[in-house]
C-alpha cells in the first residue's frame, strides 16, 4: 500500500507560479511508487494527464499543454515528488492529483497507476 498526500495549491494571478509537492508513505513505495505522476481535473471533465517522472528521475514526460511551463522533479528520497508551475494561465485552473505507478515501463498508462491522492486545488485568476 502507498498513501500520496499533495499540498502546494492555493489561488495564483496568471503569469504566476505555484510549486505542488506529493509525499508517498507506506512500506512498499519501493515497490508501487517507481513512477509518479500528476494529473488534472476540472469539474464534469475527464482526469488528464501532467507530467511524470521515473524512479531514477532521470525520465521525465509531459503534456503538451504543459511541456516548457511546468518542471516535475523527485526529491533524492524517491518519496516527494515536485511540479513546479510556472507562467500559469487561466486553463491550469483544476484539482491537482498524484498518482503512483509500480511499473517500469515509462511513461505508464494511466491505467497502471494504481494508488492516488485525494487532491490540490489550483485556481488561476486572471
């Protein structure tokens, strides 16, 4: 079992920046965090996909909408992981989640991840 626990949203103006952080918790994160990613939401939409890192943190993969703003990292403890989001635009507006994945293959299918948190609210003003 791994537990994810986001914080880091908050209400930005545009052009602005937040940085997300994810801790994962449990005694198999070795195992079920060797990716982790985040994904978006917004309200009667479906969960799309932000960016993701591997275990090493050497491989990292974005959305296109995000590719150049947003920059994931992982800390040297495998355990947190950061999306730092910059020039932030009204669009970026949703809940944040974190996902794990315990597959090797990179980036997962968003099928593969198999343990969430339950969320960050990011709010862009304009």
């Amino acid at each position: 079992q791994v537990q994810l626990v986001e914080s880091g949203g908050g209400l930005v103006q545009a052009g602005g920046s937040l940085r997300l952080s994810c801790t994962a918790s449990g005694s198999t994160v070795s195992k079920y965090a060797v990716a982790l990613g985040w994904f978006r939401q917004t309200p009667g939409k479906a969960r799309d996909f932000v960016a993701a890192i591997d275990w090493t943190g050497d491989k990292t993969n974005y959305a296109e909408s995000t590719e150049g703003r947003f920059n994931i990292s992982r800390d040297s403890a495998k355990i947190t992981v950061y999306l730092q989001m910059n020039s932030l635009k009204q669009g970026d507006t949703a809940m944040y989640y974190c996902a794990a994945s315990g597959d090797y293959a990179f980036p997962p299918n968003l099928y593969e991840y198999e343990y969430w948190g339950r969320g960050t609210q990011v709010t862009v003003s304009s």
